[in-house]
C-alpha cells in the first residue's frame, strides 16, 4: 500500500484541504478517496493554535468512522483528551484556543463532540507500523523501541521525543535530535518539532514544517520517498522554527 504521511497540522484546516487537493485525493462523502488507493496518514498534533481545529476533527472522525484513519497522536492530542476526561490540564500553548472553539457550540453539541472525541482517541496506537518498512511517530521512535511492549518511556518518547529535562528560556524543553544515532531499516516519519524544510537523516524525516507558524504543510509519499507541500495561510512566526545542527 502507498501512504501519503501528513505533518502537524495544528488547526489549519484550509491548508489541509489544499493539501489534500494537491495529493489528488477526492471528496467523496465525508471523506478523501485517492483514485490510485492511495491511503492519507498522519503524524499528528491536528488541533491547537490554528484556526479550525475542530473541522479537522471532524475530517478525521470521518475517516475513522470509515475505517481508514491512519494516524499517531501527538503530545496535543494527548493534552485534549485529557481536558475532555476532566484532568486539570493547563490551558495554554494553543489548548485555549481549540476549547474555545468547542466553547462556542451549543452545550448538546459540545457533550457529543467530547464524547467523539474520546472515543476517537481510545482508539488511537501510539505509533503505526504501516508498511514492512514505514513507521509513522509523533515524535519519532528509537530502532530499538520497534516492535517491543509499550512501556512509558515508549509513551512518552513518541509524544515528546527525546527530551532532557531542561527547558529553554522561552519554556520549551530541550531536546536531542535522536535522529542522528538511528540506525534501522525502516523508514520513521515524525514531525512535533517545526523546521523550515522537512529533515532528513538516517532513515528519517520530520514533516513538521510550520505550517501554524507560517511555514507550510508537508506531506511525504511512501515509498517514493518525495515530499509535497503547500503553503501556509497563517502570520510568519521565524521565532518558532528549530534549526538542526
């Protein structure tokens, strides 16, 4: 099966589309059917900060509810189930914006878009074997993690990646590029960390490409290993993007 993996998309709905349009998939009902059967996936990380967070829910409830939703959920998403199961989460770092928009359906309406969600979520894998040589991770993930029993550490490195502890001035934890020192086969594709152009190394790629950053969204075609982007509708933040080393 061919795969078309597609970057944190962080509410920006309208690009998703375009995207999509742009992959040659189409609308048919609810969903986006490829005419060559080729099947969208996803890196996660749909929702907060952009600007319709709730219709790309929608699109993939849709798909889920037609059995072909392929996709990883990121830290956000994480973050917003827990929200919807009444934890005391914090509203920042774009969670405030997604809730106010579930906020301003009618109160009917937001039970039953809680529910969907959760149930949505419940469902999810924290990653996704999808071929003999494709995983698709938040994150990312270790060779050595692939194919073992989930553990917390596992949990946590495909929501978070490597983290260290330390934070950077501005709150955002410091990370190791663990990248670098991955030597398997198979083929991780990941995002959670916005980059101007998509990074490739070792059997790797990060498809966060910004795009809620004014950046663009990515996606990448398995197996012919090419990228397809479209640009953003959102202000330039340059501030916001990592640059690898």
């Amino acid at each position: 099966m061919k795969f078309d993996v597609i970057g944190d998309i962080h509410g920006c709905y309208q690009e998703l589309l375009k995207l999509i349009d742009r992959l040659g998939y189409e609308k048919q009902r609810d969903v986006f059917i490829h005419p060559e059967n080729r099947q969208l996936a996803f890196v996660g990380d749909a929702t907060d900060r952009g600007p319709e967070s709730l219709e790309v829910l929608r699109l993939l409830f849709a798909l889920q509810d037609e059995g072909i939703l392929y996709y990883s959920p990121g830290n956000h998403c994480n973050k917003l189930f827990r929200f919807f199961k009444g934890h005391d989460v914090q509203l920042a770092h774009g969670l405030e914006m997604t809730v106010a928009e579930w906020k301003m359906l009618p109160p009917q309406e937001q039970q039953q878009f809680r529910k969907r969600y959760l149930e949505f979520y419940e469902q999810l894998p924290h990653y996704q074997q999808l071929d003999h040589d494709l995983i698709v991770a938040h994150a990312g993930l270790k060779a050595e993690m692939v194919g073992k029993p989930l553990s917390r550490g596992i949990a946590v490195f495909v929501l978070y990646g490597d983290i260290t502890g330390k934070f950077h001035a501005d709150g955002r934890p410091v990370r190791r590029d663990w990248a670098k020192s991955y030597k398997g086969p198979k083929w991780v594709v990941y995002g959670h960390t916005p980059t101007r152009e998509p990074y490739f190394i070792n059997n790797t790629v990060n498809i966060d490409t910004g795009c809620v950053f004014g950046g663009s969204l990515t996606a990448f075609r398995f197996p012919e290993k090419e990228i397809v982007s479209v640009s953003s509708e959102q202000p330039y933040q340059p501030d916001r993007f990592y640059r690898y080393t």
